[in-house]
C-alpha cells in the first residue's frame, strides 16, 4: 500500500498542505522568521496567535448523556483532595499501592528502564499483579472516598518495549519507510494485545512529531519528515491501539488508550536540540508540525502529552493558547491532556513540586514520578486558595473521568490479561519480520550485487551483525537501550542469525568476523568470501542522549571505514547494512562500499533483513526492496536541515527515494569525502559530553595506564574499583556523571576521540572550555583539567584551588580559557582528548555539559598569562 491509498480526511490535510506550501506558505514562513528575530519571545508568541490557520474540528466522539451523567454524579461526591489526586501520576518505582488508596492518585506510570520489583526479568504475572494491586487500591472505599480506577501508562513505542520477551517492532523511522499505514494499523492491534496481557491500561504512543533538523536525538521516533506521511500513520496507529471509534470495542478488551504526542513542535526545534525552542509561525506549525494531530484527534486519540518544547520562547506545558484554545476548543480535544517527565518544570515561576501555572493553561495530569506527595500537597494548597480555579480543576478532572470510563476501567473486564501464548508469539513476530523487509531502504547497488546468492560463502562482519541491542535501538528494555545482553531477547533474532539460518540451508556458509579478519579456515570448503555483509551504525540512545552536534557517522578513520575498505582492497563485494535512528552523512562508507542498504533500527526479528537481502537457492528474487526514505539523505555534512519545499534542496537522496533489486544504481563512487565539521560555516558550541558523550568523543576511566570505556549507568576499572563512573541526574535524565577515585593510585577520566580532531577554530576565535561541576568534598591534593594531543602532547593545568572555593555538595560552572592549555603545550590542531580530570587522591565529584564555547574567554573563570 504506498501513502496515496489513504482515507479521504486524511489526504484532504495532506493535499491542503501541500497547496500551501506551494502556493507560497514559505515566503510567509520567512518573512515571519525574520521578523520574529526583532521581537522578545513574548511578544514573538503573541504575534504569532492566528487561530483562523487551524481547522474547526468537532470532537471525534458524539457527546454521551450517559457518560457525562456519570461522571457528574462522581464528581459531586468527590472532595478537593480526591480531586487534586486524580491529576497525578506517579511512577510506580515510588509509589506503592496503599499511596494510591490514601491520596486517591489518578494514574501510575512505569518510566523506561523501571519494572515491578525493581526487576527487568519481572514475569507478564508480576506486571499484572502489581497493576490489579493498584486497582484494588484505587477502587477501596473502606475511607469513605469514591471508588474511581487508577490507569497506567507505559512507553510501549515499538511494541512493549519495557518486558523482556515482547515482539520489537522496528522504529518508528523504520516504519515510514514503508509506507504502509494498514501494516501500521495491524502493528497497533499486536501492541495493545502485548500490553493488555501485563494488565497496562494505556501506551505513550504514537509520536507524530514531523522533524527538521536530524541532529535531534528523537529523529527515530518520527514517521518521516514528510507530514501526509505522518497524518497517516498517526490515524492508522491510533486506530490499531484503540480500535475504531465506530466500533463497540472500542478502547475495551483488546484495545488500549493510546497518547498522541508530544503536543506540539518538539520535531522543529533549533539546531534539533531536545526541549529547546521551536521558532516557526504559527501556519508552519498547524500544517507541518500539527498534522499528525488533524489525523490522530479524529480517529478519537484519548489522550495528547504536552511537549517538553517551547513555541517562540514560550513552554507547552503551560502554554494556554495552544493547549485550551488550540488543542482543545479549536480542534475540539475532549479527552486529557497528560504532562511528560517533570516537564511542568521548566514553565516560568514552576518547580517539579508546584506548578500551578500548568493546570491553569490546560494540562490535565502532571507526570510527576518521584516528587509527587509534594506536587500533591502543594497543589492541594494552590486549588484551596483559588490559585487554581474550581472550574479549571473541574474541567481536568472530568476530562480524566470521561476517558476512564469509555475505555471500560471501571468493569476492569481484562480478557487478556495474564493470558499465555500473546506476548511475542509467533503471528507477532511475523509481522515484525514483514516490518523489517517493507523498511529496509536501498541506496545504491553497483552491478545489481544484492539481493545475494546464498549459495556462497558470506562473509558477515561488523559489531552490529550479532548484536540485538543495537539492532533494536533506545527504549528496548532499558529507557537508553544499553546494559542489554543476548539472554534478554529470548525469541528474538540477530541479522546474523537469519542470515545464518537461510544461507546454510540454500547450501552456503555464513560466518561470523566482527572484526572482518579471515583466512584459509574460514569457511569450512576453505575457500574465501564470495561476498561480505559488513552491519554497523549507531550505538543505542533515547531522547536528549541522542542529539548531536554533526550528521557525520564517524569522524575520521574509525573502525567501520576501515573495515569496508579492507574488505574493498581485497577483492570482495561489500554489502554495507547501516543501522541508525537518522539520516547520517556516510559518504566515505557509501564510497567504499558496492552496495548500501539503510536497516534503521528494525528490532527483534533480524531474519527480516536476510529475506531481502538474498535470492532464493535458484536465484530468484524471494522480497523485493520497497522500502522509501522517509527522510532526505544528505549530501554534505552541513545539511542539518533538508526538506523538500525549502531553499537549496539539494540532498544526495531525495525523500522517496529507494531503489529496487532491478533498479540502476545512480550515486556516484566518488563521493566528496570532506567532512570537516569544525571548519564549515558559523562556529557553534563543539559539544563534548551533554548527557553523553557525543561523537567523536568516548568516555574513559584510565586507571594507572588501562583504559576502561564507560558504556552503561555504571562503570569501574578493573579489580578494586579505583574509579567508579556512574550516570546521576543534575536536572534531567541521566545527565551527569558521578566520578569517585579511592586513592589507590593515581588515576584519570577521558574523553577521547579514536582519531585526532582539528579544533584550532575554537582557539582562534577567544573559547573556553565550560563545564558543570559538583564538588562532594574540597580537594586538598592535586588535580589536574587536561587537554591532550598525543603522545607526549598534553596541556595540563591545576584545577584543585578552584574547586575548593566551590560550595560542597552544590553545582557550579567553571570556565577555562583554551589558551590556557595551549599555553602548557596542547596542538588545538590535533586533539585526542577534548578534556580529561585527573586525580592522584581520593576524589568525589560530578561533572556535566562539557563544551567549547566560542567567544568565551573573555569571561573564563581560569584566565591564563599569555
């Protein structure tokens, strides 16, 4: 099915907005653009309020006299405390079920990476005991209170992501590839079925964000950067998770409540970055970022989650014209809308436990997980005093109400629940399969070498071949998708094991060499690869951990080229399979390679990827490449920003575009390789560790001379733990870093780079290495910040008498002047270490946001004499 064959609502939005981008919408979006650079973000907000570009929608459910009489006579009983408890959601690492019971909270959530007992191997029945135990509470009225069911919600984003043996659907990326909305609508219906058997009531999904800029670290959760694709996929899932709204299942039994999210403009911000600032006019955000929306609220999503983003300056989380005047009245929203993670936070004048602000512009549920009793109290206090008004609190609440009684929670008819041979079964997985073959994109194929003869010997190399975790991506049992092991996707299959499995039985040998290396006792007929298939890409990450400051896949001469160009130099066909959540500037690989097929991120079954790839033992095509990209690919590395409709669209590989097995392949074989990132165009913060370290940069404990790489939450070196690394949050996620040294020995921590990187840039143009810092204690030994260059190429400079003027126990920026460490004999033209913190004593400390900031020296903490 491709994307025209589309109900008639939905291509009415998509062709609408096509006619106004053609018609001149553009022109607009940059006249307003420019404009908008002159006004404060106030005012830039309130110059862009035109609520004439939205379209008048009627609420997707006719209003039920039934229902609203219902709740009307619940809420007549309740009292303000039982009120206020229904718009919070807690997640269930801290809240137990007598919590529920005696403050009547609304709703519980487990975050990605919690599970029941605190225990990731938690069976389908610890699932589903834990929720009836949360049910019961919410429905016991030994206090007097008014029974009303609990719901909870789950991040199930590429199926039930968060319990070891679920079926894992490819990314969302994946699917947009494939241009087939029935297929996503029968992916719903596998997914709340997963979910329904563990007792869930609701996932977090879809995400209809339509993104502009790759670099944003939720690229993969996106359908495509085209918005008639999204508004498709975003009816089809909803309807898959929740049924049709014409149905009498709908939203019971099988069905779950399903999120549209996250409302609205998250897939525009600046320079990509997560939770930053989306500065389009208000026509470019209703028709490219809301058209997942003018879908999804028609098929009768329940539930809308506020974004973490701004709009010109402004938050979602408390932005009343959007979420009440917009999304509620204009588009006619009658369901609630929930907050995500703390997000009510970064309103103006809020903190995580008071935010009345956010009720007030028309959030209904504060996502709350771990300081809720002081949201609670808080506003419980704000709602008394009329802080919050009755009517707005009110209209939340019978907005939560209303939900829970269409989806059927107060019969807590479950009729899948604990029910055997759902989770991950066979007809599941086989759909996953069928995902992973209509996903997979081909871009280029000299001499028509795939789809492969499997009667050959193949050669499978590269750390993605035979690695589950990377082939699945972030929000894969843990929230980052990394500390993940083979033994935790039971039934699911590698890339190698399906080509394994397919080439021995056609009468060929398939052999595993991460590394590329072979010799005479490869293969077992002794012969040398006929052919090798050589799958890597990006490591696991989720959210913020994921934005980069480059497109570029690799910086310099990493491993993956240089596997591709041994094989190359050696006379065999190289096949490469690239996993990633995004388009990435790959022109080295793409040159050294014969053919190039784009895998995204296609999750459980790798088998997928075999059907495609090889013929059948007569060599006749078995699933032929269909797969489109749903993405622009770029040609050059400053191509952050490349949709169709804009200037100077110039990609390498157009949206849609996917060769076949028949197809002439037309990119050339000599692509420009230059990549230099650091020396094109305006000089931006070079990002070195942001909640991650960011490529090219990898985090490293050196204790006395061995190196130990800091890839999960929690890493030491070797024997007696010397350094201990540990991920920590600062204000987000995760996104610190807590470093102990014992004293032991002396001892460092790195970030360093596998190739040397020319920064001279930034110290051409007056930057300061800045960071965040938490020192635990004052240090009273030495300590060194150093920047290194090679082998005896380091500028090392005293840092303990800064810190100890630092407040123990409380964060602080510290500055230092790149010129500095110039000063003491670091080559900013060949760095191998961006930073490194050295300690010969015991230490404790954190570190965090890591950069080099141009035009910063002036003002640096650590002013130098040169």
């Amino acid at each position: 099915m491709t994307i025209f064959n589309l109900r008639p609502k939905v291509l009415a939005v998509s062709v609408a907005f096509m006619g106004a981008i053609l018609s001149g919408c553009e022109s607009e979006v940059r006249s307003s653009n420019n404009n908008a650079a002159k006004l404060t973000n106030g005012e830039q907000a309130a110059a862009s309020q035109n609520i004439e570009v939205w379209p008048k929608l009627n609420p997707a459910l006719d209003p039920d006299p039934a229902v609203e009489a219902k709740i009307s006579h619940l809420m007549e009983k309740m009292t303000i405390e039982e009120k206020v408890g229904q718009i919070i959601q807690a997640e269930i690492k801290y809240i137990t079920p007598e919590d529920v019971k005696k403050y009547h909270i609304g709703s519980v959530l487990n975050g990605g990476g919690t599970y029941p007992n605190n225990d990731k191997f938690s069976s389908p029945q610890d699932w589903l005991e834990l929720s009836e135990a949360f049910f019961k509470a919410s429905m016991d009225t030994s206090d007097g209170g008014v029974a009303i069911p609990i719901i909870w919600g789950s991040d199930a984003v590429h199926g039930h992501n968060n319990i070891v043996g679920a079926t894992l659907f490819p990314h969302n990326i994946g699917l947009g590839a494939a241009r087939d909305p029935e297929m996503i609508r029968r992916i719903g219906i596998a997914t709340a079925k997963e979910v329904a058997v563990t007792g869930v009531d609701w996932t977090f999904a879809p995400t209809i964000a339509v993104v502009r800029d790759d670099r944003w670290g939720r690229t993969y959760e996106s359908y495509s950067e085209d918005p008639a694709v999204v508004g498709a996929y975003a009816q089809a899932m909803v309807e898959g998770l929740q049924g049709d709204k014409s149905d009498a299942d709908f939203l019971r039994g099988e069905n779950l409540v399903a999120t549209a999210k996250h409302f609205i403009g998250d897939g525009g911000t600046v320079r990509g970055i997560d939770r930053g600032d989306n500065q389009v006019p208000e026509r470019e955000l209703a028709e490219v970022h809301g058209a997942g929306y003018l879908s999804a609220l028609p098929a009768g999503v329940q539930t809308v989650m506020a974004s973490f983003n701004s709009w010109n300056g402004e938050r979602l989380h408390g932005h009343r014209y959007l979420l009440t005047n917009v999304l509620k009245e204009r588009l006619g929203f009658d369901g609630f809308v929930v907050g995500d993670w703390n997000g009510h936070r970064f309103v103006p004048g809020c903190s995580v436990d008071s935010c009345a602000a956010a009720i007030n512009a028309g959030l209904d549920m504060f996502m709350v997980p771990s300081d809720w009793k002081a949201l609670y109290h808080n506003t419980l206090e704000q709602a008394k005093a009329g802080e919050i008004g009755t009517e707005r609190l009110n209209d939340a609440v019978r907005r939560i109400l209303r939900v829970k009684i269409r989806a059927g929670l107060f019969e807590h008819i479950r009729p899948l629940a604990g029910k055997d041979g759902i989770l991950g079964n066979k007809e599941h997985r086989e759909l996953a399969r069928e995902a992973v073959r209509k996903s997979l994109v081909l871009l280029k194929n000299n001499e028509k070498l795939v789809p492969i003869n499997p009667s050959q010997n193949v050669l499978v190399v590269g750390d993605g071949a035979h690695n589950l975790s990377k082939q699945s991506g972030g929000w894969t049992i843990s929230w980052q998708g990394t500390g993940n092991t083979r033994e935790d996707f039971p039934g699911a299959t590698t890339i190698f094991e399906g080509i394994q499995a397919f080439v021995a039985a056609s009468g060929g040998q398939a052999v595993l060499s991460e590394s590329g290396d072979f010799s005479a006792s490869t293969f077992a007929n002794g012969g040398g690869p006929d052919v090798a298939v050589v799958v890597y890409g990006e490591e696991p990450y989720a959210e913020w951990h994921g934005d980069i400051a480059s497109i570029e896949y690799q910086l310099g001469e990493k491993s993956d080229l240089a596997k591709l160009k041994a094989l190359r130099d050696a006379g065999i066909p190289v096949v490469s399979v690239f996993l990633t959540g995004r388009p990435l500037w790959v022109n080295k690989e793409l040159n050294a390679s014969d053919a190039f097929v784009v895998a995204w991120l296609p999750g459980s079954e790798g088998q997928g990827i075999a059907d495609v790839l090889f013929t059948d033992e007569n060599g006749n095509v078995r699933y032929e490449f269909s797969g489109k990209l749903p993405f622009s690919w770029p040609e050059f590395v400053h191509q952050t920003v490349l949709n169709p409709y804009h200037d100077e669209y110039q990609p390498l590989f157009a949206l849609g575009y996917g060769l076949g097995s028949e197809s002439e392949s037309t990119v050339s074989n000599r692509l420009s390789e230059d990549g230099e990132t650091y020396s094109i165009g305006e000089l931006e913060d070079a990002w070195v560790l942001v909640s991650r370290p960011r490529a090219p940069w990898g985090l490293y404990i050196d204790d006395a001379g061995t190196l130990t790489s800091v890839t999960g939450n929690r890493m030491a070196s070797p024997d007696d733990e010397n350094i201990t690394v540990a991920s920590i949050d600062m204000e987000s996620q995760e996104d610190a870093r807590a470093i102990s040294w014992k004293g032991a020995r002396s001892g460092a921590v790195r970030l360093m780079a596998n190739s040397k990187q020319d920064l001279s840039r930034y110290l051409a143009e007056s930057s300061a290495l800045m960071l965040d810092v938490r020192v635990d204690r004052k240090p009273s030994h030495s300590v060194t910040a150093e920047v290194r260059c090679g082998d005896g190429c380091v500028g090392a400079l005293p840092l303990q008498s800064y810190l100890a003027e630092l407040e123990p126990g409380s964060w602080a920026s510290i500055s230092i002047d790149l010129q500095c460490f110039a000063e003491q004999g670091a080559d900013f033209g060949r760095v191998s270490e961006a930073f490194a913190l050295a300690s010969e004593e015991e230490l404790n400390m954190a570190v965090a946001n890591i950069r080099y900031v141009p035009g910063a020296a002036e003002n640096a903490m650590v002013k130098c004499a040169g």
